[in-house]
C-alpha cells in the first residue's frame, strides 16, 4: 500500500518457486486450482494487482518462460472461474487448519527468541492445507541459515515464555504450533551456494 501511494513500482523476485516450487506442485494443489495450473493462478493473481509492476520470473531453463510469457499481458481482474479457484483454495485452508489457521497478522512479535513465527506458521498452514511440505522443508532450512534473506530462528528455539500468546487474535497456541512445525519441516541441513 505504501508503495502504491508514493507511486512506486512493485518488484515481484521468484514467485513461482520460491513461492512456493510451483513448477513442481504436489497434486493436492494442482486439483484445487484446476482448470489452472497453480503457476498460471499465481501469476494471474499477481498480474491482477494494479500496484504490482514487474514479476521477476528467474528461470532454470526456457522452458520455464512459456507460461509466464503466455499470461503476461493477462492484467486485467480475475475471472469468474480464477476467483472460484482462490474460494477453493481459501476453503480447503479453512476447513485443513480450522482453529490452528495462522493469518500471518505478526501482532505475536517480537519474539524475545526472534523466531519469525508468521512465517514459520505460513509454511506450516501450506504443508498441511495444500500439501506443499516438501516447499515448507526447503524454506523451513532457511531459518538460521540464509542471513537478512530470511530472517528468524527455527520453531525449536520457542522458550516458551509465552509473550506473543495475549497478542494473538486467534488465540493460537503458538509454542504448541511451533514445536509441530519443527517437526513437520526440519530436514536434513542443506548446503546453500551462497550467504
């Protein structure tokens, strides 16, 4: 919002897939978001957004340039059949995480153990609605590892001091919730190629 006031471009780096290793989904996904593929909803989500700019799409190979060249000049507001893509997608969330569904308001933080529990709760709510654990383990072993990229600690370093749980509107149950994450993410330690 502030970018768009101050007229601003908004720069958009790998939504794809570090966005969530969307030239991979898992099948779950891919039928939620059908007839689309979960890249082309994401990029169309995007694209629909007047304040956005410019998406850096990043591709390993030109193959990946197909699809995001085909939706490019696609900026209009969504359609019908994408927004009952994204009420699909939203329910599914709903009814996966119920009562546990983190809306990332970050009214818990600061953390005194900086963990960046909105994020670690972000890849926690897309592992479990969506299916994408194998995306949450990847940005899950960036905690700790991918300094100011991807700030914050992994959900195992949770005190449990209890000082973001009267913030919380939802009442979650933070260190319960990051302590399931951990243990649904953490993989094995992956060498990164650079930071």
């Amino acid at each position: 919002e502030l970018a768009n006031q101050k007229d601003m471009g908004i720069f958009i780096i790998s939504p794809a897939d570090k966005g969530g290793k969307l030239y991979t989904p898992p099948p779950k996904l891919e039928k939620l978001c059908h007839p689309f593929s979960p890249l082309e909803l994401n990029y169309r989500f995007l694209l629909s957004d007047r304040r956005i700019t410019t998406l850096s799409i990043g591709p390993a190979n030109p193959d990946e340039l197909t699809l995001p060249l085909s939706v490019a000049n696609r900026d209009e507001s969504l359609s019908p059949m994408e927004v009952a893509a994204f009420s699909r997608l939203e329910t599914q969330l709903n009814n996966a995480l119920g009562t546990d569904r983190c809306s990332q308001c970050y009214a818990c933080l600061p953390c005194p153990e900086t963990i960046n529990i909105p994020e670690v709760l972000r890849l926690r709510n897309l592992a479990l609605a969506y299916d994408m654990t194998e995306f949450g383990q990847y940005r899950y072993q960036m905690f700790e590892n991918a300094g100011h990229w991807f700030r914050g600690m992994k959900g195992n370093r949770c005190s449990q001091c209890g000082e973001c749980l009267p913030r919380c509107p939802e009442q979650l149950d933070i260190p319960s919730l990051l302590s399931d994450t951990h243990q649904r993410l953490n993989g094995s330690p992956r060498r990164r190629l650079w930071g």
